[in-house]
C-alpha cells in the first residue's frame, strides 16, 4: 500500500459508462474504488453500503436474517438500479457478478473491471474481519479458495482482468489507469 505522502494523479475519465468492480470480497474493490473515483474525479458507489441502507441492517445481518437466496434477489434489484444511474465508480459485492441479469445489464451500461487478487491477498484482507457471512467459519482460505473457483468463470466475462498479488496500491492504480485507457481507445482486455 502506498504511504500517506504518496499522491495520485488525476486522469480524465476515458469512457462513456460507468466503471464497474467485480470480484471476491478481500480484492480491494472498494479501496481501489474510491482511489480510482479520486483519480477520475468521479463519485464512488459501494453497492454492499446502498443494500445494507435498502436493508436496514449490515451485510451479514441481512445474510443471516433473509438467507443467501432472497439477499441475492435483492441484491439483483439494487445493482440494476444502480448500473442503470448516473457514470460513477461502481464496487460490486463478491457474488453480485454471479448474476445473469446483473451481467447482462453490465455489459450494456458499464464497463466491468475484474480484480483478480491472489488468493493470499484475499486472506490477508479479509483476516479477522467478522462483516463477512460467508468467512464466518473454522478455514476460511479454503472457503475463499471454493468460492474463486466457483466464481472465477463468471468474473472472467468482465471486460476488463487485472491480475495481482503484492503490488502496492500505487502500483495497481497505475496499472488499472493504463488498462483502462487501452480499453477505452479500442485495446486488448
């Protein structure tokens, strides 16, 4: 991670839709989403902070209280509301992406970035945090590790893949810039 002295440049935004964050809960989706907001000087959307204020309650709360189905359901409804908003810098949930209709709406009003973290990455970032429902349990690197494999075919249809595992922020940011400027002028994914 870059220290606090590290300043970022600031790009014009080089596409017509919305940025769109996909992958596993731990990439950094939300982190490198406010950072790429501040870059672009655009707003940044967490779609788990507009579905917990939908909910009335956190994550893991609404998780535990309506079950993995009808959060997912709902989840459909709010990344359908807000891929269809105004441009902005849009983090998904890890499991958001896992829907059709959520990909298909994606590929209309967005462009869809996957972070492919490393698994290690994701363990660390996740290491004792207790907001995620599906982490809540004895061995989470083998749940993280099942759930990349079971997710990494629909992440993989994002527009976008940036791979990673101990680059600094500063250096993903400018990774990510680059790649979204070679998409944006007609460039390889």
């Amino acid at each position: 991670m870059p220290g606090k002295k590290e300043t970022l440049l600031h790009f014009p935004y080089p596409l017509d839709r919305t940025l769109f964050l996909v992958g596993m809960m731990g990439s950094g989706k939300s982190s490198i989403g406010r950072r790429l907001a501040r870059i672009y000087s655009m707003p940044f959307v967490d779609a788990d902070k507009e579905i917990e204020k939908a909910g009335g309650g956190d994550i893991c709360y609404l998780f535990q209280r309506y079950g993995e189905q009808d959060f997912r359901r709902v989840e459909e409804r709010i990344m359908d509301r807000l891929l269809n908003a105004k441009k902005c810098i849009l983090a998904s949930g890890g499991g958001a992406f896992m829907s059709a209709q959520t990909r298909q709406i994606a590929s209309q009003k967005a462009v869809s970035v996957f972070l492919d973290a490393h698994v290690d990455t994701i363990v660390r970032n996740t290491a004792g945090r207790t907001h995620r429902p599906l982490l809540n349990v004895d061995n989470p690197r083998e749940v993280i590790q099942t759930l990349l494999n079971k997710r990494r075919p629909f992440y993989e249809q994002a527009d976008i893949r940036v791979e990673y595992k101990e680059e600094t922020m500063g250096q993903l940011l400018r990774i990510l810039v680059a790649r979204i400027n070679r998409f944006a002028a007609g460039g390889e994914r």
